[in-house]
C-alpha cells in the first residue's frame, strides 16, 4: 500500500483519464473536457515534483531526478498540444472529446517509460503509448493523409514492437532477468545472444525516437497527422523515448558500453548528415520540421553515444532546448491560417514579414535557433553536446556534428530567406488568438534570453543525472 | 570611476534603443523618420561613451582594463568584459561608423525602416561585443551572432542577386567558424576555463597549438579575408546597401584581424611561428592576385572589395612579423582602413543614389557637375593607395618596415602591391572623376547634400590627423603591443 503513493502522478492520470472519458460520453463539451485534462496534467506535474525519490516494486519502477525531469518535459509537451488543440480543433476536424484522453493516456505510457527498470515495465509503457499515438495520428478520419500516416506508423510501428519484444526475449533468454540492474549484475559479456537482444532492442527504440534508418515513417506521419498531433509526435514521444534509451542503456548494459556505444555512434551520424540532406528539398513545412527533428535526435544521440556524465547532461539540456524551441515552430506552424484553411507549405510563408513583422522575426530567430547560431539557446544545446563529444575524446561524432550543423543552417536559412526575400503573399490570421500566444511569445522569448542566464538549466541538468553518475 | 560597468553600458544600449524602437509605430514618413532619428541619436550617444572611454583609458597600463566579470554559464565560463590598448580602438571605430551608417541610410532605404534600423543597432550590439568580450565563449557568441543582423541586412535590404550573396557570406563565414566553436571547446576542456586573460598564460603543447592554431585560422581567413576563401566578400559588398557594405569593411572584417592578434598569437605562438610563412605567402598571392583582379572591374564596389582583400594582406603580414612595429602597423592599417573603406563606400552611395547604377563607365567627369565630391573621393582614394600624409600610408609604412627586417623578398613582393594599389585606384578615379562630362544622364547630377557633409567631414579630419600625427593612436597601441610581443618571445624562448 505504502508503494501506491510512489506512483501517484500516474495513478492520478489514469484515474482523472478514466473519469473523463465517462463524462464526455455523458455531456458534449470538448473544451471543458479539455480543459479538465490541462488541470489534471499540471495537478500531475506538481504530483511528480513532490514525489520521493525510491525505486519500487522489487526495483522495477524508479522515481529519481531523471524520471522527474522527464515527466516534467513529457508533460509539458502534451499541455502544450491540448492547448494547440483548443483553437484548431473545429478547422482541422479534429473535434473529438477523445483527443485529450487519448493524450492523457499517451502521457501516462511515456511515464511508465521513463521510470521504468524492467523490460516488462518498459514494454507495457512503450506500447500504452503507442497505441494511443496511433490512433490520434489518424484522428481525422476524413482526411486520406491523415489515415495513411495512421495506417503507416501502425505498420510500422508493430513492426518495431515486434523487433523490441524478439529482443526483450533474447536478453531476458540470456541473462535470466528482466530487471535492468540484476541484467547488469549476471550477464555474461561475452554472450552473443544479449548482442543480438541489445541490438533489436535498440532498433526498437530508435524507430520510437525516429532515427535513421528507422526514420522513416517519421516525415508522412508528421505531414498527415493533423499539426497539434504533429507538434505532439515532435514534443514528448520522442524525449520520453530518449529517457528509456537512456536508462535502458546506462543501468543494464552500462559495462558493456563498447559494444552498444558503435551502434549509437552510427545512428547518430546518420540522423544526423541524412536529415541535413533530405530537408533542403522539402517543400511542406511539417515535413521539413520532421527531418529537423531527426537530425536533432541525432545530436541529442551523440551525448548518449559520449557514455559519461557530461554526455547525459548535454542530453538533458539539449532535450530542454529542442522542446521549447520546437513549442515556438509548431505554434507559428499553426498560426499559418487565413479563412479556416491552413498552410503547410514553405512557400506560403513568402514574404511574411510585411504582414506580421513580429511573429516574423520571431519565427526567424527560432530557425537560427534550430541552425545552432549564437546567441541563440540552440546554439548552449549544440555547444554542451560538443563538449561532452571533445571530452570523450569522440572527435569524428563531434566534426561530422559541426559539418551537419552548417549543411543544415541551408535550409533553415532557406525559411528565413522565404519569409524576408521574397513577395508577400495575402495575410494569415497570424498568432491571434490567446491560447496560441500564451504558448508562442513565452517559448520564442525564452529562446531567444536564454544567453542571458544559461547556468540555471545547466545546474539542473547536472541535478538530474545524480542517479547514474 | 571604474565602478561604472561602461563596457556593458556600451554594449547593451544598442539593445535597449532595439526594445525603445519596438515600441514606436512604423506606418507613415513621420513615424519612420522618428525612428531613424532614435536610431540615430542612441548610436550617437553610444560613441560619446565610448570616447569618455577613450578618454578614461590610461594609455600607460598595458593590461586590461575596465574589467567587468560575472558569473554566466559555469564555473570557467564567465562573463567578462575587458579592454587594451588592441581592443579599445575598434570599439571607437565601431561607434563611430555605426551613426554614419544610419545618417547614410536615411535617404537610401526606402521600406520596412524600422526592421533595417533594428538590425543595425543589434549588429551594434556585436560588433561591440566582440572587441570587448574576454571570455572565449562570450566571444564567440558575439562573433556569429553578428551574422543574423547581416544576413537580413544583405538579403533584405541589398540589390538584384542579394539572395545568392547572403547565403554565400553566411555559409561560408558559418563553415570557418564552427571550427573555431570546436577549438574552443578543445581549450575549454584541456584548461578548463575560457577566459582570455589566463589562456594568454597558459600553455599549451606543440602538437595541440598546431590542430587549435588551424581551427582559429579556418574561421579567421574566411572572416577577414584571406586568398583563396575571399570570393564571398566582393559578392557580398556589391549586393549589400551602401551602410552594410559600410560596416562589412569597415567593422566586420576587422574582427579577424583582431582575433589573429589577440588568439592566433596570443595562444599559439609556437604555431603561429610555424605557420608565418604559410601566412606570408598567402598575404603576399592576396595582394598582388586581388590588386590585378581590381584592375578590370568594371563594379566600383568590387573594385573597392578586392581592394579591401589586398589591404587585409598588409594586415596579416604585419600580426605574423611578431614586431612591435609590424602589430602597430597592422591595427592601424586596419583602423585606417575602417575608415577609409568605409568612406570609400559611402562615396560610392553617393552617386549610386543619384544615379543607380555601379558601373564605372557610366560615369565620368564628375568634376564638373560635383566638385566637393570629387574632393573627398581623391582625398579618399589617396589614403587607400597609401600617399604619405593619410592614414593609410602609416599603417603599409610599419607593415613594411616591419616585413623587411624578417625578409626581404617578401618585402620585395608586398612592396608591388602598394604601387598596383596606385593604379587600380588612380584609374578608378580618372574614369569617374576626370573628362569631359558626355554622358546625357550626368547632367542631373547634383553636388554633396548637407546630410552627406556631416558624414564625410569626420572622415576626411581622421583620416588626415592620423596620417600627418599618428603619435596619440600610437601611444594608445604601443604598451599591449609590446606586451604582446613579449610575451610571444618569451614563449618561444
């Protein structure tokens, strides 16, 4: 009884998820069950910051100050898409009191992820939140995009599961356990079984976190989801992935690093330079947004693939960066609308500045950001993740990261370029509305001041890693 | 009197004046006039403090001084200001060009004022930053960030194939330094600490002063620039607007120099020692290689940019001498070339406002209809070919002085360039200036407007008064000069 209040921030989701599904088959208010969802999240982020530290559950179940952050970020990241949702659900046909339940119950797999200590554990998280992305990928049942990316990251994505379970079983065949940390104390390094089980493990995962070359449901899915799922898909599923990686990494294999650590080294590059490439001939901005989030996984990876404490904290910031700074772009992405229609391609964009002069720059700055310049706080993500490479003594991660980084400024600059160089096209409706603001100019603010004061983050980054190092 | 933090004064009043401007509304001529007016006299104030800094400055001291530090990222990471005889300069002729640039703007831009202005005083921002940061990190920051004002400056504001040019400038200048980004994070690790003033003590073994040393030369020679990474600067300067072209010869291309003298040999002299005669050798090609391509442009701003490339030689042979002489003569070709280069441009403005076009042979005896123009281009065009009595004799006369006590045969070479430097822009200046007055559409042509007065006279004053009297600015640079020196030959040896 007493491990029950360990769990209270998921037991608490569950419950307020449960209840109001019951209350929106009853009463039709899509916005207050909404808004209901919100309260329960943010009630849940103040659940998760008062939680003991423990590890419960005969060490199957972590509470630590990794878990914590991510629940924290993970939550953040499905407030922000519930608040998104408020304003586009009528035009993007979207209006299904489902949504936000089905957000919750993604929220609550992602936190079972990232507490996780046990193959079991991990595996009942991961698909609890999977099964809730695929449906809300093809929430709007009219559209034939939004169905493909649907039916496609469902394909797909049982493929991997069925990759992960195959390796699940292969590790748990070889070393006798399920647990992350007794897999650690009785495996045997040179048991060719457990490789094969680290490796589809990880093919698993890394489809979770979309890196090449398992990447690529990645840009049909962002491109048909409806854009709320789409900022979704890029805000939380992938950190809280990242998280499982990490733990999963670090507390059952973390002797074995040599073996694991040239698998991460490798996808790393090639999320990296392949998403550098394949963006500049984009021409949906949801698509371009998906390869940007490849290659950033593929940065963030490069912190993984560093196997020490510096490694995790630049991780940790970077994964801090990428949400805010992806909250700012999928906000203006959705700005982008003029009589209830929306815009996603690229050259929609043309020549806004004339029209809306300040969310402009704003949006601007926000592809600088991405692109790594400073002062930005893209370029304190970069910089920490180089760090860490240089200190691990990882100078061929850290050389191909800089040359991506300028590949990549192309078609960033490339945006920039569109809004500012060329004609000006009619006016959107433009960041309008509150609910888009309150997520828009607070994100884009502090990405831009972040130079200001970067200790904070830094130190609470180090804070958060206590428990692997 | 020190306790006035005036260097972050200085750097965050550009900001201040950005966030004042958000404030103003831009939809009618007096609006944007309001705006070019705040612009104007915040970038104004700006260079009255940074001349009581001038002034406050004691020229005896050769270390830094008006040292601010702040705790910023981590430990090893700091914010910290600081200022040297090097360093101090540059920020006054930041200062001072950035209000000209505005005074010269206000004619020539035409839409989306407040943008313009705003990118204006934010590169301010950097450009002062950089010469004042003493923390490698802070320095980077302030070095690249000054890329985003530019890129829309150039791209926004510029001419016809304004697109292909910014993203070359920013491209390339990005790719050299992301090398530099590593290096520092190399020093950051292996000294654990980034701050200036304890790396110029510390040091670091030959084989890693080789790889680092290369690192900052990668982001240096694409910045200020050498021969052969050079080809973005003139496309660069043709399709910006007048100021940008301004403050890109003027200001930005001066902060590699700075930074070769103040990391390249401060850090690393063993490799800088190493490397001189790499450094000499691709001097003396950009010298006498961009000399003889400025002699067949018919663009007067590329004329002036490849120019520009074969003053940046002179720079860069005077820093590698590791001469008292040779470092003076290269901060004062550069301060002279600040000046001077930026004029030159701003002459070029002038008639392209009033006629549209850069092409050389569409003008021609403008003597007769612009007589005070045609003043203070010649007094302009002789200080950039280095007669004696103008700024820009002073600096090459050091430079060379210097280079001849290494070698003379390189002496020899540089020593070319000083009379194609004659040919190029003497004959830029028969062909605009002088002969009869054929062309139908010259006759419209007016003389220098007031406005275009007050931005010359300054001009015109400096770049005499440095090269009849260079003493005070000599005074200014000797002590760090030499400090610099030293501490070199007390490395080497």
């Amino acid at each position: 009884m007493e491990n029950i209040l360990h769990i209270i921030p998921e037991i608490f989701i569950f419950c307020s998820a449960l209840m109001l599904l019951i209350l929106g088959l009853f009463i039709k208010k899509i916005k207050l069950i909404n808004n209901l969802s919100i309260l329960s999240l943010l009630i849940a982020i103040a659940l998760v910051i008062n939680q003991p530290y423990q590890s419960i559950y005969f060490n199957s179940y972590i509470n630590d100050e990794f878990s914590s952050l991510f629940k924290i970020m993970i939550s953040i990241g499905s407030i922000v898409t519930l608040v998104m949702f408020i304003s586009s659900r009528e035009n993007l046909h979207i209006n299904l009191y489902e949504f936000p339940i089905l957000i919750l119950f993604s929220t609550l797999g992602m936190m079972v992820m990232v507490s996780a200590n046990d193959l079991l554990a991990m595996f009942i998280g991961l698909e609890l939140q999977s099964l809730s992305l695929y449906v809300l990928a093809a929430l709007n049942r009219n559209s034939l995009l939004s169905s493909e990316a649907g039916i496609k990251y469902f394909i797909l994505g049982a493929l991997s599961s069925g990759l992960l379970l195959f390796g699940i079983s292969y590790i748990y065949g070889f070393s006798g356990n399920t647990n992350f940390n007794l897999i650690a104390v009785n495996y045997n390094s040179d048991s060719l079984g457990l490789l094969i089980g680290i490796v589809f493990v990880l093919a698993g995962l890394a489809f979770k976190v979309s890196a090449v070359p398992f990447h690529m449901w990645t840009p049909d899915v962002y491109q048909g989801a409806p854009t709320p799922i789409t900022a979704f898909f890029a805000l939380a599923p992938k950190i809280a992935a990242m998280g499982l990686l990490v733990r999963f990494l670090f507390n059952s294999f973390g002797e074995m690093y040599l073996d694991w650590q040239q698998i991460i080294f490798f996808i790393s590059i090639a999320s990296m330079m392949l998403a550098a490439f394949a963006a500049i001939a984009q021409t949906n901005i949801k698509r371009l947004m998906a390869y940007s989030s490849i290659g950033h996984i593929g940065y963030a990876l490069i912190g993984v693939a560093c196997v020490s404490s510096e490694g995790l904290r630049s991780l940790l910031i970077y994964l801090m960066i990428y949400l805010v700074m992806n909250i700012a772009v999928f906000t203006a992405i959705l700005s982008l609308k003029r009589n209830d229609a929306y815009f996603e391609n690229i050259s929609d964009l043309s020549g806004m500045y004339k029209n809306h002069p300040f969310t402009t720059i704003l949006v601007a700055l926000m592809m600088f950001s991405l692109a790594g310049i400073p002062p930005l706080a893209g370029f304190f993500g970069k910089f920490y993740i180089f760090v860490a490479a240089l200190e691990s003594n990882m100078v061929f991660l850290a050389i191909t990261g800089i040359i991506a980084s300028v590949i990549s400024a192309f078609y960033y600059l490339r945006i920039v370029k569109i809004m500012y160089f060329d004609e000006p096209k009619e006016e959107f409706d433009g960041v309008n509305i509150l609910t888009l603001q309150v997520l828009f100019y607070p994100s884009s603010f502090l990405v831009i001041l972040f130079f200001i004061y970067p200790a904070p983050i830094i130190q609470f980054s180090e804070f958060a890693i206590k428990s692997f190092y | 009197m020190n306790e006035l933090p005036i260097l972050s004064i200085l750097i965050l009043l550009p900001i201040f004046g950005i966030f004042f401007m958000t404030l103003i509304r831009n939809n009618n001529d007096q609006s944007s006039n309001n705006l070019k007016h705040t612009a104007l006299w915040i970038s104004f104030l700006n260079f009255l403090i940074s001349l009581y800094l001038l002034f406050a400055f004691n020229q005896q001291d050769a270390d830094f001084q008006f040292e601010e530090r702040y705790f910023w990222i981590e430990n090893g990471i700091s914010y910290h200001l600081g200022v040297d005889g090097i360093s101090i300069l540059f920020i006054v002729l930041t200062t001072m060009l950035v209000p000209i640039c505005i005074l010269a703007s206000y004619d020539s831009i035409k839409f989306s004022v407040k943008e313009y202005l705003i990118s204006f005083l934010a590169l301010e921002t950097f450009m002062i930053g950089v010469f004042c940061s003493l923390d490698l990190v802070l320095f980077y920051l302030f070095f690249e960030g000054g890329l985003i004002p530019m890129f829309l400056i150039i791209g926004i504001w510029g001419g016809e194939r304004r697109v292909y040019s910014t993203f070359k400038f920013f491209l390339y200048t990005l790719a050299g330094s992301v090398f530099m980004l590593l290096a520092i994070i190399y020093i950051f690790i292996t000294a654990y600490t980034t701050d200036v003033s304890y790396l110029l003590d510390y040091n670091f073994t030959q084989n890693e002063q080789i790889i680092l040393w290369l690192a900052f030369f990668a982001s240096f020679m694409v910045k200020i620039p050498m021969w052969p990474f050079h080809t973005w600067l003139p496309d660069a300067h043709v399709e910006a607007p007048t100021a940008g072209s301004v403050i890109l010869a003027g200001v930005l291309l001066k902060m590699a120099g700075y930074g070769f003298i103040r990391f390249s040999i401060g850090f690393f002299p063993e490799a800088s020692e190493l490397f001189a005669p790499l450094i000499f050798t691709l001097s003396i090609v950009a010298i006498i290689v961009t000399s003889l391509i400025a002699l067949v442009q018919e663009d007067m701003k590329k004329l002036i940019a490849y120019s520009s490339v074969a003053h940046m030689g002179f720079v860069t042979l005077g820093i590698f001498t590791f001469t008292v002489q040779g470092i003076e003569g290269s901060i004062i070709q550069m301060i002279s070339h600040g000046i001077v280069s930026a004029a030159l441009f701003l002459c070029v403005g002038v008639v392209y406002d009033r006629l549209h076009t850069r092409e050389i042979s569409r003008y021609g005896g403008l003597v007769n209809k612009m007589p005070l123009y045609a003043f203070t281009f010649m007094i302009f065009i002789l200080a950039s070919l280095g007669l004696p009595g103008t700024s820009g004799f002073v600096g090459e006369f050091l430079v060379l002085m210097s280079i001849f006590s290494i070698n003379t045969y390189f002496a020899i070479f540089a020593t070319t360039g000083v009379v194609l430097a004659a040919t190029y822009s003497l004959w830029l200046y028969r062909r605009m200036i002088f002969g009869a007055l054929i062309k139908d559409d010259l006759s419209e042509m007016f003389d220098l407007t007031r406005r275009e007065i007050i931005i010359f006279v300054p001009l015109i004053i400096l770049t005499v008064f440095i090269g009849i009297y260079p003493k005070p600015v000599m005074d200014i640079i000797e002590p760090s000069a030499k400090k610099i020196v030293s501490q070199v030959n007390g490395k080497l040896n």
